[in-house]
C-alpha cells in the first residue's frame, strides 16, 4: 500500500499505475505516451489520471481534460523546476480541478511547500522520504510574498493577483 | 531604505528555521550532500577550496550603519576579521564553518538581512546604480522597483529552480552604471512625454564563458505590468531553457537559439495569456516603497571650493574620489577598498566599524556597495569633506585611486574560489606595485581593468578597457589579456589581443598597453577612446614585441 500527501493529510493512495496489480476498474494512471497511443484507456470504465514529462506541454491536454481525475506531474531531480510551471499553467489556465499530484525523485520535504503553492493538492514523495516531515513541511512558512494556491493558508501575502 | 515589516521579519526567521533545519539534517547524515547541496546554495552557503564560503545579499547595495557593523561583528566572531564586497554589491565571507551558518543567518535577520538565492538556479541578488537616488541624470530611483522586483524574487514557487542563475539590474540614469545589458534581465527607467514612468526591458545579456549584449524585448513597459512581465519571461526560460548542458543553460543560450524576435513573440504571447495569475502592483504598493527611498533631509547648502588652500593630496581625493551630487553643496564620496598592497574590495571589521560610524555622523547612517567593489557614502554635506578624508586616511580607505587603473575589479580567484585557475589577488599586487606612482595613474586617467581568475568571468573581463582572464595550461597559471570592453553605457565586449602571457609578465604587458596609449591618445581622449580610434593593431604590436617566452 503506498501513502501519499493529499489536502495536507497522509492517507492510502487508490490508485494504481499501469504495471501494477489492478482490479478492474480501479482509478488508473497510464503515462501520456500510453494515453495517446492506446483509445482504450479512455473507454475504460472508472477512474483515469496521467502522468506527465517534464516536457509536456500542458495547453496541448486541454482536449483530455475532461476525462481526467488526475494529473501526476513528473519532477525527474529536485532541481528540475519544469514541473511548477506546469503545475500553475494547469490550475490557472487549463483549469484542471481534479487531482494534481507530485511525483518522481525530486519530491521530498524540501519541494513541498513550493509545491502546494503551485496549485499541487497531492504528494507522492520519492521512495524512502519521511512523510510525517513532508506533511509538517507544508507548514514551514506562515507568509509569502507571490500569491498561490488557494489551499496554502497564509497569515500574511504580499502582492495580489489581478 | 526599505524598512521590513512583519511579513519579510516573519519571513526570514521562518527561512533560518528551515535552514537549520535541513544544515540538522545533512549533518546528521539524513540528507546526502547532492541534496544539501542546491539547498545551501540558495542560502548562499558554498563549499569553497579551504572552507565554505558565505555570500550575504546586499540589495542593490544599500546598507544601514547598524547592518555594516552586524557584517563586522559576525566577521570578526565566525570568520578571520575581513569580508569580500563583490561586483554584485554583495559580501562574503571566506572562512565560516558550516555548523555556524545557521547562526549567521539568524544574527544577519536581527538587522533585516539574509543570505538567501544569493546562489544557485534562482533569481539573484537584484542591483542597481551605486548612484541612485543622488545622480544628477537620473530619470527615477531605481530602488523602489530593485525591492519590489526582490520581494517577488524572494522563493518564488514556480522560480526556485531555473535552469541556471538569474541576474536582474535595474538602472535609472541614462549612463548605465548597473551593466544592464550584461544581465539576464537589464531594466532601463525611462519617462514618456507625460512624465509616467516605465521600462526598457533587455534580456539575455552575461558574461561567463560566452559573453553576449542583452537583446531589447521592449520599449516600453508601464510599471504596473513589471511582475507580470517578468514572470512571462521567467515562466518561458523554465519551460524551454536547456537542463541537459550547464554550459548551455542561460537565457541567453534560449535567445540566441531561439533569435531575439521569436522569444519576444513567445514572452508577449505568455504574458497575455497570464495576465489575469500574475502578481499585480498596485500604485499603493509602488508608493509605499518609494516612499522608503525619499530623498534624505538635505540642508538648503551652497556648493563650497572644497579643496581651496588645502593639501594637494587632498585635493586629488576630492577629485578622483567623490562624484557629484542632485543637491548643491553636497558630494557623494567613494570609500576606496582599493588601497595598494590589499586585495580589491576587502575590508576589516574595523574598518567596516569606522565606515558605519563615519556614516551616521555625515552621511545619514547609510552607505553603499558599489558594482567597482567600493564603498559610497553617498550624501556627505562638503563642509565635512575635510575631516572625512582625514577620518578615512587613518583607516585606510582614502587611497585616492578610483576610476583609475589601480581600481580594479578582480574575483577572489585561487586564493579563495574552487573554480578558479589563476590567483587573481596575487596579479592585482603586482599591478598595484607596478603603478604605485599617482602621478602617473593620474596622467593615465580613466581606465578600467576587470579581471576573473576563470571563465566564469566573477571579475566582468570581458567589459574592462583591459581585460584579465586567468587560464590553466599544464598546471600553469597563464593570462589571456583583452581590450576595448565597457559596460558603462556604451556596452561593448572586451577582444583578447593574442597568446596569454605568464603570471610575471602581466603587469609588465598592461605597462606596455597603457604606454601605447600615451604615445597615440590626442589631447582629451581616455584609454578607452583611444583603443576604439586606432584599433587593437599598435597594442597587440607593443604587449608581444619584448617578451617572445609567451605562447
């Protein structure tokens, strides 16, 4: 059973990526090479997400949004900054609402709170990271200069959006 | 000066915390050093060739007398009793240990100061004209817009991990004298016909190992788009910028390859379709920082014949060493780190104890750090010239040198910094003795050398009259010399004249260079002018006829 970050909890993961032991109809993350590839992922009954490349270009997911629950954004080493970028451009100008999940080597506690503030609701962290200190991490600031994610509560944030 | 409120003071003690936190961690073996490593960088924490090196940011150079003495302090209690001001307005320090540097940090947020993105893949240290606020040719005080542009840097969640560093200057004056346009992002102040204030924006300057002239983007852009703006040309640096070649990561790798019209396309496409995420500036807010950086106090005071009937070696201080002021009866007055016999832009803790005290009693408690590795204080009252210059004699720091050859720019070179291969500090001693004779520094005029002990060009040698670049050959310190760079206002990159010559031969090649220029300037031309005029032919010719050892 894996354990993920999700709304600032830890809680059991549901889902299931392509390769590993699936039921039926269990919510499935198929990559986004397979998602293009293969039209039966998205007649398939239950629940679909996909996980992205650094490379993808989000605008050109807009046509499969609507059939995804999720989006697993793939951060390959902490320093590959890629993914924030994709992780705002799908809240703010895709509009993506479902679940937009962290993943990869790069994810640990020290990613965390620049996560959330992207607009990242879930955190899958790489193997072996602390996920009891990855939780308490998305608290290690109370203030921020940039406005960001809505679920990030701040006492105090400098210059607002338009 | 900008003053924190409760969210910077809130933000830097949480930022301390967080770093002790991770420094706990590395030492306790929790977090691999590849781990630690981007972390520290972005607190400004290297680990250098004897010990880690600790660059604290200087905001566009301002410092308050209670913060030069917390720089002197913590040098003194963590360090060997000196600091290093850098071309970047910035200090390190060259021999903390790592378990003090939380410490440091949390001593440097009592007086609203931090070590934060001083390094690494991250937005940098925003700088701006030593002369702000004071020049007589400034369009507007750059300042406000430096911390604004600071505060949006400041862990910002998309920008923390660029592809490589980020350098933005920001200029006020129509002369250039924060080398814009050898920044990632160059922002030029200007004014349109009703007065209203906006931007020039440049992008993809540097120097480094392929030096390249910004490329203008923009015109004009009106003030209350600047965050959006520059997150438009960060966001698309993230997505298209190379990771796979650090030598390829810049942004102007992405402009070059891109051509400078089809990025502007994609910034000006990405930045319409942002503009309802991006951070707005309210004129609220624009007015709230400026109103930090007003003008000082000033008595209404009539300008003085400050040197009539004083030492001659005072009047060449006043002449070299302060520089005009917007106010009558006032000057600005460089501190000179450039005494020869020392190593260019270091000071003692004393010496920064006696700068911060000679700053609150003639200069409102403020001093500055300028790109030449100075000091500036910058509203000195010229009755007060006098006993200033008596003041800074006895410390040091009057060596009547700037703008002069002896006031040259050089990175800390072997002596100091891992990267480098060449000691840098070592060539500046054998410059300063070389041309120890004022007279003659004074009869050569304005001439500026730029040295950096590697490619990564710390030392801007590719925007010096004279260039120094230290290169390796077979374990051997050699120096590859260049002419015809400037970055103030007229830009221009610096064009190596030939073979690099020997670590003893440099100061005696640079005599030869500057005799040339004796023996072919016209009346009013500077070094620069000159070498402009005739070409590098007649330099190239002198520096090689007298010393065939070099290859």
């Amino acid at each position: 059973m894996r354990f993920i970050l999700r709304q600032r909890e830890i809680v059991a993961d549901e889902w299931t990526y392509l390769g590993e032991v699936l039921a039926a109809d269990a919510p499935l993350i198929v990559s986004l090479a397979e998602l293009r590839a293969e039209p039966r992922w998205r007649a398939r009954p239950g629940r679909l997400g996909v996980r992205i490349p650094p490379t993808a270009r989000v605008e050109e997911l807009l046509e499969e949004l609507p059939r995804l629950e999720l989006i697993a954004v793939e951060f390959p080493s902490p320093g590959d900054g890629r993914g924030y970028s994709q992780g705002r451009l799908l809240r703010e100008r895709c509009r993506f609402r479902g679940e937009l999940r962290a993943v990869g080597a790069g994810v640990k506690q020290d990613q965390v709170f620049l996560l959330s503030r992207c607009g990242f609701d879930a955190i899958e962290l790489a193997p072996g990271e602390d996920l009891e200190a990855a939780r308490r991490a998305l608290s290690r600031y109370s203030v921020a200069y940039q406005p960001g994610a809505a679920g990030v509560a701040l006492a105090a944030q400098r210059f607002p959006t338009t | 000066m900008y003053r924190y409120d409760q969210l910077d003071q809130a933000f830097v003690e949480e930022r301390v915390a967080e770093f002790r936190d991770q420094t706990r961690r590395h030492l306790a073996g929790e977090l691999p050093e590849e781990e630690f490593r981007p972390l520290r960088l972005r607190n400004g924490l290297y680990l250098q060739r004897h010990a880690p090196m600790l660059r604290i940011a200087i905001p566009y150079g301002l410092l308050s007398s209670a913060q030069l003495r917390k720089l002197a302090d913590i040098a003194r209690r963590y360090d060997r009793g000196f600091g290093h001001f850098t071309t970047r307005q910035n200090l390190q320090l060259n021999w903390p240990t790592l378990a003090d540097v939380p410490d440091i940090l949390a001593e440097l947020a009592t007086v609203q100061m931090h070590a934060i993105q001083t390094s690494g893949n991250c937005v940098r240290n925003v700088t701006a004209d030593h002369l702000a606020g004071i020049a007589p040719d400034e369009v507007d005080d750059p300042r406000p817009y430096c911390e604004i542009v600071r505060q949006w840097a400041t862990l910002h969640p998309e920008f923390t991990y660029l592809p490589r560093k980020f350098k933005i200057a920001i200029s006020g004056s129509p002369e250039d004298r924060a080398a814009t346009e050898v920044h990632d992002i160059g922002l030029h102040l200007r004014r349109d016909a009703t007065g209203t204030v906006g931007f020039a924006v440049r992008v993809g300057g540097g120097l480094g190992r392929a030096p390249v002239i910004g490329s203008l983007i923009r015109e004009w852009l009106p003030l209350a788009e600047l965050l959006g703006y520059l997150e438009a040309i960060l966001r698309v640096y993230n997505r298209e910028g190379r990771r796979d070649n650090i030598h390829k990561a810049r942004i102007k790798v992405l402009v070059r390859s891109l051509g400078a019209e089809r990025f502007r396309e994609a910034v000006e496409a990405e930045w319409l379709a942002g503009r309802a995420h991006v951070p707005r500036l309210t004129p609220a807010e624009v007015e709230r920082m400026r109103a930090f950086f007003r003008p000082q106090p000033y008595e209404a005071l009539a300008d003085l014949d400050v040197t009539a009937g004083r030492e001659a070696r005072f009047a060449a201080w006043y002449r070299y060493n302060t520089r005009p002021h917007r106010m009558s009866g006032y000057r600005a007055v460089f501190v000179s780190l450039k005494a020869h016999g020392t190593n260019p832009g270091d000071a003692t803790s004393a010496q920064m104890e006696a700068i911060a005290a000679l700053a609150e009693r003639v200069s409102f408690g403020l001093v500055r750090v300028t790109h030449s590795q100075n000091l500036l204080l910058a509203d000195v009252a010229q009755r007060e010239l006098h006993a200033l210059w008596h003041e800074l004699e006895r410390h040091g720091l009057a060596m009547p040198n700037i703008g002069t050859l002896t006031d040259l720019i050089a990175c800390p070179g072997l002596d100091f910094c891992s990267l480098a291969n060449a000691g840098t500090l070592g060539v500046a001693r054998d410059i300063q003795r070389r041309f120890d004779d004022l007279d003659y520094l004074y009869d050569l005029g304005n001439i500026e050398i730029k040295m950096s002990g590697c490619m990564n060009a710390c030392g801007h040698h590719h925007v010096g009259h004279i260039g120094i670049l230290g290169v390796d050959k077979h374990g051997e310190e050699w120096y590859q010399i260049s002419l015809g760079g400037s970055a103030n206002g007229f830009t221009a990159l610096a064009e190596v004249i030939g073979p690099s010559v020997p670590r003893h031969e440099v100061a005696a090649t640079i005599a030869r260079l500057v005799e040339v220029y004796r023996r072919l300037r016209t009346e009013e031309e500077r070094f620069i002018d000159t070498v402009r005029r005739v070409g590098l032919g007649p330099f190239r010719e002198a520096a090689y006829a007298l010393h065939p050892q070099a290859a």
